[in-house]
C-alpha cells in the first residue's frame, strides 16, 4: 500500500481515518455475507478498501461513506464472480453445497437465527443482496444508487425477496410457537399464540 500513498493529501487522509475506518466492521459483515467464507470476506474487504484509498478523490467528504464503501464491495464481489465463471470449476471435498451462516460466525448481526440466515443464504444473489443491504437500514434510494438499478428494481426485489422469506419460514415460525397462516392465505404478520 506503500506506493498509494503518495496521491492522499492531508483531507484524504483524514476522510479515510475518520469516516471509512469506523465502518471496517460493517463492510466485512457485508463481504461476509456476501461470500459465506471468513477468508474471502477478508479478502473482499481488504480489496474495498484498497479501491476506497485509490479512488478516494471520486468521494465527496461527508456524504454517506457506508454507501460508498458497500457499492465499492458489491462490484469487487460481482467482478470476482464473473472473473471465476470465465475460469475452470474445481471443487474442494470438503466444502458445501450450499452457503451456510450459522449464528456464531455471523459478525455483524448476531440476534439473527440459524433459520433466517440460512433462508437468506437460500435466495437467489439479487435478492439476498437487496435483503442484505434492507438489514444494514439503508433507504430504497440508497440501496438502487449501491446496486446500480433503478428504484422500482429495489421495491420489486424487496417485495419478491420477502414474500420467498415469509415461505421459507412458516414452518419455524409455527414450530416456535406463532399462528402462521399460510403466506398465500394472508399477508399478516404472524402473531404470537
């Protein structure tokens, strides 16, 4: 990283130590849930903030950094994935089939349970992305501005994201003790029993 600073005056250092630095947490949680492996979202943090310190003259001080550094993220994630599609498939034996989060290795929101993360996890990338970004309290606006898709995009995922969630979880939601009815049925909340 040596040979980036010589293009950070003192503003940009600042910018970085005091608005990009704190939200070091959150954009791994992100890349964590991105990815599903420690390593990798090591690795897809690392490199957001890499392109955060390279590219910090295109950052207007004081604006929303948390949006800035997450669509930083998601397009190194997206340009890691499409980079790895062109390339030949191999597969570890021991790694899953299917991404999973268990609670314990969730960074960032801890209170949510193995069920919910798993049916995140089940969502196709465009809905678990919108979801994702919907949990970390950004607006619609923010969100369609991160994910680079138009605001009517953002209602529509979310809509269609949540209604896949409700699906996937009436059958826990029963189990812990909640008056489920079926999704199709009603569009309630459930209530407690």
């Amino acid at each position: 990283m040596a040979n980036l600073t010589y293009k950070a005056n003192g503003a940009q250092s600042r910018i970085f130590e005091q608005e990009f630095i704190p939200l070091l947490d959150a954009v791994y949680a992100f890349s964590y849930r991105l990815t599903g492996d420690r390593t990798q979202a090591d690795d897809l943090a690392q490199e957001t903030f890499l392109k955060a310190w390279r590219f910090i003259e295109r950052y207007t001080a004081d604006t929303n950094a948390k949006a800035w550094l997450f669509r930083i993220c998601r397009n190194a994630f997206i340009n890691d994935w499409r980079s790895r599609q062109t390339q030949p498939r191999t597969r570890d034996i021991d790694d899953p089939a299917v991404r999973m989060l268990p609670v314990a290795e969730t960074p960032h929101n801890e209170r949510m349970g193995d069920e919910v993360m798993l049916a995140i996890n089940s969502l196709s990338d465009h809905f678990r992305t919108v979801i994702l970004l919907d949990l970390e309290d950004f607006t619609y606006e923010e969100i369609a501005a991160i994910l680079d898709v138009p605001i009517g995009t953002v209602r529509s995922r979310l809509h269609r994201a949540r209604n896949i969630l409700a699906k996937k979880l009436q059958v826990y939601g029963r189990s812990m003790g909640y008056n489920v009815q079926d999704h199709e049925d009603s569009d309630d909340a459930p209530t407690a029993v």
